[in-house]
C-alpha cells in the first residue's frame, strides 16, 4: 500500500515514521486523538524540532486556515484583524483607507481604459 507519509515497520505493524519519532521524543505512545503536525508542512521532514503533537481541533485549526488572521493595509500599511467572515476581501483597516484605496482602483481602471481607447 503506497502511503503519503513515511512508515516504518514496529514490532511486525506499519506504523507511520512521525509518529513513531514524537512517540519515541515524548517517552510514551500517542493516543488515537493525538495528530503529529509538521511545523515546515514538509511531510518528508521527520526532524523533531518539526514535529508537534496537538489534539484533532487544534490541528485543524492550523490547517483550515484559508485566510490571515492579520492582514496589512493596501493603503497605510498598517497592520490589522478582520472580522472572521471578511478576511478573505478586506482589503482595509478602516472605512477611511478603504475610500482611499476604492478611488486609486478606479482611477486605475479609467487610465486602462483610456490607453486601450487610445490604442484603438
């Protein structure tokens, strides 16, 4: 059976290389509820300094994160925390930036279409 991950065999079982290396590290075996994070995401990296054991929310907390929770300002660089639902557009840390950064968009847009007129 091919596996993603690296296994090696245990006592006549396949178990999987970095569970193995964090059970070895902690001194105990890992409960079915514990998962093996890859700090790097590098799932070929078994060094234990990259592995690290964290519950089933945790670590799904760690990969289900499709946004930043912080973001940087496009207009004042300032550094900010979207609402959760908005993370994905929200482009602004404030109203104000984001009037700012709406009127540079368009005059964008306008200059593109009066070069394409122009080319035309």
């Amino acid at each position: 059976m091919a596996y993603r991950y690296k296994t090696v065999k245990v006592a006549g079982k396949t178990k999987l290389l970095h569970r193995h290396l964090a059970e070895q590290a902690l001194g105990r075996l890992l409960l079915r509820s514990e998962h093996v994070h890859h700090v790097n995401g590098d799932c070929h990296d078994n060094r234990p300094e990259n592995l690290r054991v964290m519950d089933h929310a945790e670590h799904q907390r760690e990969h289900k994160q499709k946004h930043p929770i912080e973001k940087l300002c496009l207009h004042c660089g300032l550094q900010f925390v979207p609402h959760p639902t908005k993370r994905a557009r929200k482009e602004s840390c404030s109203p104000a930036c984001g009037r700012q950064i709406g009127w540079s968009k368009r005059r964008a847009n306008y200059s593109e279409r009066q070069a394409l007129r122009a080319a035309a």
